[in-house]
C-alpha cells in the first residue's frame, strides 16, 4: 500500500497516511480514462448552435427573373444558398451531445487517474485545509510550502467558500470537494491537493 506523508498548511510534515491500494495502487487503465474525459468533454457541449436554412430565412418567394432567354444562369429564388442572405446548407442545429457511460467504467477510470497521481508522486495530503477569510495571497504561499505550484486541483471534503474564493483567481489552480470530483479535473492538473477528511470520503465511496 502506497504511504503519503501528511504536511500542515506551512508545508511541515505531521504524519503520515496509507492510501487505500483498491484506489491508489492499481494498474491504470488508459482506455477507460480516454472514454471517460471522451465522455464529460462530450456532456460539457453546450449544443445551442444554430443558422437559419433557405426554408428559414426570410425573402426570395418570387423567381427573380425568367427561366429562358436573359443570358444568366437559371434561378428559383434569391435566397438560396448562393444568394448573398441565403440559407445555409444542412444548417446546424440544436442538439444534445451528451451520453452516459456504465458506473463501473467510471469507477475504474477514477482510480485509474488516482493511482497514476499516486506512482507519479503527485499527491500531496493537507491534515486540514481551512482559511480564515478569503485571502489569495496567503493561498499562494500555502501551495508554495507544500510544493504544489502550476495547475493545481485543491479538494476539500465539504465546499468551503473561504477556500474557493482564495484560490478561483490563481491561474491553473481549481478547487473541488470530495463527492464532486471528476477524472478530466484530475488528470488535467499536475498536483492532486487533498485534506484528510476528502481523502477518507474518497476513500469511503470509491472503495
């Protein structure tokens, strides 16, 4: 089982944690990872695009000249898609992209992204992250004592506005709490920031 030393807000160790190797330990399954960022990037799409096809847009109900005889090529109306205010052709649509995807591939890929930030290193474990009031600054010196700078994923075990608002305007630092974190989040920062008390919820629902 993988162990993790455990650092205070100033970046001092206070302890150390045994990661659970159900969750931490296995051997990453990259397939399932890919179908899974696949997945949520796809459920992200807002799918709102849309233009107007030459049945939509207004205008162009006469022939704008005749069929024979005028030396120009053949037209049925000025709104077709040639036209300057034309239609578009097979004009997009509204549409839902989303898809779901079965629990178990989504659990596999979760531990997958966990146990890879595990072997890589990159887990870093805070006894307990709290702020007093929001304060970017004194954010920024906790991520350089613990050696977490760069895109950085901060997880609390409750969502906790004092920390939420100290980190949002950190550039490449995001914040998440423990029942809502996802395998793009993870995967797409460098260091997994996470207190005790994430870590055994964590732990709790994906064992």
């Amino acid at each position: 089982m993988p162990n993790v030393k455990v650092l205070n807000m100033s970046g001092k160790e206070v302890g150390e944690v045994t990661l659970s190797d159900s969750i931490f330990g296995i051997e990453p399954n990259e397939s399932v990872v890919h179908d899974v960022v696949k997945n949520h990037l796809a459920n992200c799409r807002q799918g709102t695009q849309s233009a107007l096809t030459r049945a939509e847009v207004s205008g162009g109900g006469i022939k704008p000249w005749r069929q024979k005889g005028t030396g120009r090529a053949r037209q049925g109306s000025t709104r077709a898609p040639q036209w300057t205010h034309g239609g578009i052709v097979f004009a997009p649509k509204p549409r839902d992209y989303s898809y779901t995807l079965n629990k178990k591939v989504k659990r596999l890929a979760m531990k997958s992204v966990l146990s890879a930030k595990a072997a890589e290193g990159n887990i870093v474990v805070i006894d307990a992250i709290r702020m007093e009031e929001p304060k970017t600054a004194k954010f920024v010196d906790f991520l350089k004592a613990v050696d977490a700078e760069g895109k950085v994923l901060v997880v609390t075990a409750e969502n906790d506005s004092t920390v939420v608002k100290s980190a949002r305007n950190i550039p490449g630092v995001s914040t998440a709490f423990a029942s809502v974190i996802n395998v793009y989040d993870i995967l797409n920062a460098k260091k997994f920031v996470v207190d005790q008390a994430a870590l055994a919820k964590i732990e709790e629902v994906f064992a």
